[in-house]
C-alpha cells in the first residue's frame, strides 16, 4: 500500500464532496452520528486555528473514484455548519473573545474575514494508493479501535464476503422498510449487528452457542463467503416480515432482539415454503406482535389458542418473550427462550403446519411438555427462573440441525 500525504484548504475538500468526487460515505463507513455539540466543538477547533486530525481517503485510480476512509464525521460536521445547519457556539471553553461575539451565528452571518479564514484552514490528508483488498478495512478497523465505535462499525471495516453478504441484506432490509418505523433504526448499525447473528446462528444450526461480539469478528475476518441457502433464507424473511409491517399493516414494535428472532423463526423452520404457511404465517405474525405489546386486538390468536393453551399460558409465553427481548438480549438462554415461545406458540394455532416442517415436526413431543409446563408456570420470581432455564435447557436439547 502507498500512502501520500498532502495539506487541503477546507474550501477544496467542500467542493470535491460537494462535485461527488469525493465518497463520504463508502460500504465500510458509519452513518451520521454527530451530535450537535461535537460538530459544533469541531467548528470551534476550527475558527481557533487549531490542529484537527487527518482524513484518511483511498484512492481508486482505476475509477477515479475516491472515497473516505476515516474522517466522514469530521468532513460532514464542516459541511452542514456551511450549509447552515447549526450556529457556532461561542461559550466553549477556553473563552475567546472574538469567538464569543461570534456565539449563535450561523456561517452566513460571520463576517467575510473569518469567513475566508475558516475556508482556508488546511487539513491534513493521507490518500492510499496501490493497496490489496484488505487493506484499507484493516487500517479503518486500527485507526478505530480506542475509539467510541461500536463492535458492529469496527466489524463493518472488515471488507470481505462475510461483511458485503451482511450489508446486501441490510441494504435490502432499509429498501423494504423505507419511510416506515419497524421501531428501532440502522444508526451504529444496529440492522447489521442482528443480521450477522441470523445468519451466523443459521450457519451453526443451534442456538447453543452464544455468538459475542468476538465470535461475530472472528467470523468476519475468516473471509469465507456465508452459504448462499442461508442467504436466501434471510432475504425470503426479510421480504415477508416488511410486507406484513407495511402492506398489511401490522401494528409492532421490534428491537434488536425480538427482530432477530422473527428473522430467525422464519429462515430456520422454512415458513415461507407454501402459501398455506405463509398465510398462516402472517396472521400469527399479527396476532402474536398484539399480545405482546398489549393491544387490544387480541381475540383472534387467544381464541384459536382456547383448546391447547389457554389465556394465561399465552399470556406466559408473551412475558417471557418481552422479558428476554428486553433484558440479557444475547444471552444464550434469552435467544433460546424467545424462540421456544414463537415455536409453540404458532405449532399450537397451527398444529397442520407440523407437515410442512420437519424441524418443528420432530419436536412434537417437546412442544407439547412444553405447553404444560406453560400452563403450570410458577409465578414466585425464583421459581420462575428455575423453570425458564429448565426449558431452555429442554428445548435446545431437542433442538435438529436444520
């Protein structure tokens, strides 16, 4: 890898992002998480004359293309203050004179002098040149690693199979969900990090082992591509899960854990095979998001329930999952549980669909000690811990490689 290294007045840098000829925000980059007050100490390290560090940008001559490497945040902080977007913050300490006079303006306001100074200001910039693949991610991930990042975004700078399969699915998750709150965003990549662990857990056909944060790097710095089944899997429950949500107008609030699991419920048991189950699908999908969020349409999944569950056993199953969507989300108990009560949840409103899974269908017999055990659940808090890890327990042990 070759690196240059050379000083750039603010205005130019401005005016390449500005043409598109600069990328602000490459595959591996971060979106923009800036707080206000950051941007606006930036501006003042700025209007101070200070130093601020230098911006990483890789080089592809071949396209005469470059795009940012590290420095995004720094780059779009600068440009929304010239645009307008925030005022300048003249009680940063240490005080200075003439930039208290200048406290709440905006940067059309501030006089042509300081103006032109503030266009002038040099950044230094290091360009990479002549790299192989693996480079500039790794160098991101270097440059990043004592910073606030999240293991998600330092992950995201490894380039390789693994990283680009994981943000082709998030990119087709934001385009089915664009416009529309599924409950939590993609910011520090939160999309990213849960469907990492979908399709990890997918690949090692349990959910025994809990997948950390090391476990996801190590998967990524492995390189080799993730099966191409179970990429299709995860792209059927993407598509299915987003049109509930939008065209069928599904009431729900997902975090990070409870999406994972209805991610995973759908790609592991093979749901979407035929339009009986998907149909069945979809209208548990809807019933199951009312009970547990306490809505009032309930009647429908209670009621088809009335036989083999009851009320208070899916009242049961719908606390356990919120508890464990809530609290110890990737512990390996929690990933577990919430997947047992989605399990015999929809096998005891659609007992037919056992014939379209043999996963589920080899584990009837689990469902249904389950069920009873739901149905005589302890309210005593200790108790009910004791009884949740017996199931888990239970249920995992049962569990088929899919």
């Amino acid at each position: 890898m070759r690196i240059d290294q050379s000083s750039v007045d603010i205005s130019t840098l401005v005016d390449k992002v500005r043409r598109s000829e600069i990328d602000l925000q490459p595959s591996f980059q971060r979106g923009q998480v800036w707080a206000e007050s950051k941007k606006r100490r930036l501006i003042d390290t700025i209007l101070r004359q200070w130093y601020v560090p230098a911006i990483h940008i890789v080089v592809v001559d071949e396209f005469d293309r470059e795009e940012i490497l590290d420095g995004q945040q720094r780059l779009r902080a600068i440009i929304d203050f010239m645009e307008d977007r925030f005022t300048v913050d003249g009680r940063i300490e240490p005080e200075d004179e003439e930039i208290i006079s200048l406290h709440g303006s905006f940067y059309s306001q501030l006089p042509e002098r300081i103006k032109s100074k503030f266009r002038r200001f040099t950044i230094t910039t290091v360009r990479l040149r002549d790299f192989n693949p693996e480079e500039p991610g790794e160098l991101f991930f270097r440059l990043n690693q004592l910073t606030a990042l999240t293991a998600a975004e330092q992950r995201n700078a490894l380039i390789g199979a693994p990283r680009n399969q994981v943000r082709d699915l998030v990119r087709l998750l934001e385009e089915q969900i664009s416009g529309y709150g599924i409950g939590f965003t993609n910011a520090r990549m939160n999309f990213d990090d849960t469907i990492a662990r979908v399709a990890i857990y997918l690949e090692l056909g349990s959910l025994s082992e809990k997948v950390t944060a090391s476990v996801l790097e190590r998967r990524y710095r492995a390189g080799n591509s993730f099966p191409s089944g179970i990429l299709d899997r995860i792209a059927r429950s993407i598509f299915a899960i987003s049109k509930l949500i939008i065209v069928n107008n599904v009431r729900t609030r997902l975090n990070k854990a409870s999406l994972f699991s209805w991610l995973y419920f759908y790609s592991y048991y093979g749901v979407g095979q035929s339009e009986e189950a998907q149909s069945d699908f979809s209208e548990f999908f809807a019933a199951f998001e009312a009970v547990r969020l306490g809505l009032s349409d309930t009647s429908w999944l209670k009621s088809r329930l009335s036989d083999s569950v009851g009320v208070r056993t899916l009242e049961v199953i719908a606390s356990i999952f919120n508890d464990r969507a809530s609290s110890r989300v990737n512990d390996t108990a929690s990933v577990v549980l919430r997947d047992m009560c989605l399990a015999v949840s929809f096998v005891a409103a659609y007992p037919s669909f056992l014939r379209h899974s043999p996963t589920l269908g080899d584990r009837i017999e689990v469902v249904n000690s389950t069920l009873y055990i739901l149905s005589e659940f302890p309210s005593d808090v200790a108790e009910r811990a004791m009884a949740e890890y017996r199931l888990a327990r239970q249920w995992e042990s049962r569990r088929a490689i899919g």
